[in-house]
C-alpha cells in the first residue's frame, strides 16, 4: 500500500498565514476603490498583468461592490448586462469580458485627461494627511528656482512650524482685513474650523520675473485658482492606499480622536474630486513625488 504523508505542520501554519494576508490585501484593496485611492481601470489593468496578483484574485461582484454607490441589485444588473459570469475573478476575464467591463468603467469613471502643454503656476492639492507639506518642503530646500507660496491661515503654529516660512499666522482680524482689500488669491475655511488664504502679491511678482510658482492648497481653494486662473496646472497628490492615509494622520499626532474622525471624512469627499485636477501623482516616496510636481512646470522644459 502507498505510504499517506501528512502535511507538515509548519507548512499548514505558512499556508494559513498566507491566505490570512490575502484576504487582509483584498480588504486592503476594496477600501482604496471605496476612497477611490486606486481606479477601478488601474486595478483592472493589474489583474489582467498579473492574474495571480491580489487585483487578479478579487471576484468581479466584490470589485463591483467596492465601487462607489453600487449596490447588489445593481452590481447583478450591470453582470448581466455586460454577460459576465459572477463566479470570475478579475484575472480570469477573457477579452470581451475585459473590454466591455473597461468601456463601462470610463463611461461611469471617465479616466482623467490632462489638458496639454505646461505652466509657471503648479497648484499642488489633496487630501489630508497625504503629505502636500512633506513634498512641498522637499522642493523649496531642493529646487530654489521654485518660488513656494506661503500661505496665511488662522490655525495655530503646529510643532516645528516657523511663521513666514511654513504659512503666515494671523488672527481672523487680520484675515478679514486680507480678504477686503483683495490680496488673497484663494481662500476658504478648511475642516469646518480654520481658514487659508494665499497672499497674491508674492506670486504676481515671481510670474512677472518669468519663475515657476508653486501653492500648496486644499480642494477648495485649487478650484478658486482653475476660475480665476484658468491656465494654471493642477496637481492632486494621492496615498499609496487608504490604509496608509489613516496611518499617516493617526500618525503626526497633532489632532484629537474628533479631529482625525473629522478629517478623514472630509479626505474621502476630497479624493473624489481627483478627476477635476490635470494630473495625479502617488506620494509613496517623497523626492519622487516631488520630482514628478517639478517635472510639470515649464521650467524643466528648458
């Protein structure tokens, strides 16, 4: 009689270990489409590149269901209308199935067209916590020739903030007074508490010598500027993944539980925005974020 060998123990052990992180990766995965970190086209591209990966092995209902405002009666219409089996995973779509599901993801997701050409004015925006004043740091005590506006805000100076430097600190007195003589650019309240506003005279005089300017400002303010100057370029600066955002703002420390609850609600309202903005650029690695912003300005065409 043939010998039965058992499992070993450490090999069920490894095996259950494995299949924990992957479904740990597949929730991972569902909550970045839900924020809209990742697009739907993206994740699909990766599975069909990869049909081992984690995108690969999601099933098509549970990837449909992580897609904002779509329920289960909706999700088995949409099956049914593009004649895709419930029981496929994403990496194991044949061709049709991979070009119908696409053409229905660009026309409810359109993918985001950057208009041509480059600009002196970079506006960079995102949610918060994704670290916009880590990468916009980065590219004034790199790139001098980049004129980094700073911005006046109501808020307190946080740890390590120098007035002048990181933003301008004044009261809401002084803030008024700004905004009645026209010398703010854009501004607004952020987080239903503080306000930001950027102070117009500094960027009329670096443009006028022909420098690349660059704002580091909210979703609000980003859409003031695309009115008033429709030619600037804007760039919204994305997580590596939801889990990663969360972690960065639970992270620094200077908010309080409410406050973190607050923000992050407000970060998913602003990650659905991305699709106003002309690129998009993932802050996984600050000097490579921050090269990429740099690489948009008009200057790096010389």
């Amino acid at each position: 009689m043939p010998e039965h060998r058992s499992v070993p123990e450490v090999d069920r052990v490894a095996a259950a270990r494995r299949a924990v992180e992957r479904r740990r990766a597949r929730a991972a995965l569902k909550r970045d489409l839900t924020t809209r970190v990742v697009t739907p086209q993206r994740v699909l591209a990766r599975a069909t590149d990869d049909p081992e990966s984690v995108d690969g092995s999601m099933r098509i209902t549970d990837f449909l269901l992580a897609l904002p405002a779509i329920g289960e009666g909706k999700r088995d219409r949409i099956l049914t209308d593009l004649q895709i089996s419930p029981v496929k995973r994403l990496g194991g779509l044949g061709v049709r199935q991979r070009a119908v599901l696409k053409a229905w993801l660009d026309g409810r997701f359109p993918p985001l067209e950057p208009r041509g050409g480059r600009s002196n004015l970079l506006v960079l925006a995102g949610p918060t916590a994704v670290g916009k004043g880590t990468v916009a740091g980065y590219i004034r005590e790199h790139n001098p020739e980049i004129h980094l506006s700073v911005s006046a805000t109501t808020r307190a100076p946080r740890p390590g903030e120098i007035d002048g430097v990181h933003y301008y600190f004044v009261n809401d007195a002084e803030f008024d007074r700004l905004i009645a003589d026209g010398e703010l650019l854009e501004h607004a309240v952020v987080h239903n508490k503080s306000r930001y506003g950027t102070p117009r005279a500094p960027i009329d005089r670096a443009l006028a010598e022909g420098r690349t300017v660059l704002l580091e400002i909210d979703l609000q303010g980003a859409r003031q500027v695309r009115r008033s100057e429709p030619d600037a370029t804007l760039i919204f600066l994305l997580p590596p993944s939801w889990d990663e955002l969360v972690h960065r703002l639970v992270g620094r420390g200077t908010e309080d539980a409410e406050e973190r609850a607050r923000r992050l609600r407000t970060a998913k309202v602003e990650l659905a925005a991305q699709n106003e903005f002309d690129h998009l650029i993932v802050n996984e690695d600050v000097a490579a974020a921050a090269a990429e912003v740099v690489g948009l300005s008009t200057g790096s065409a010389r």
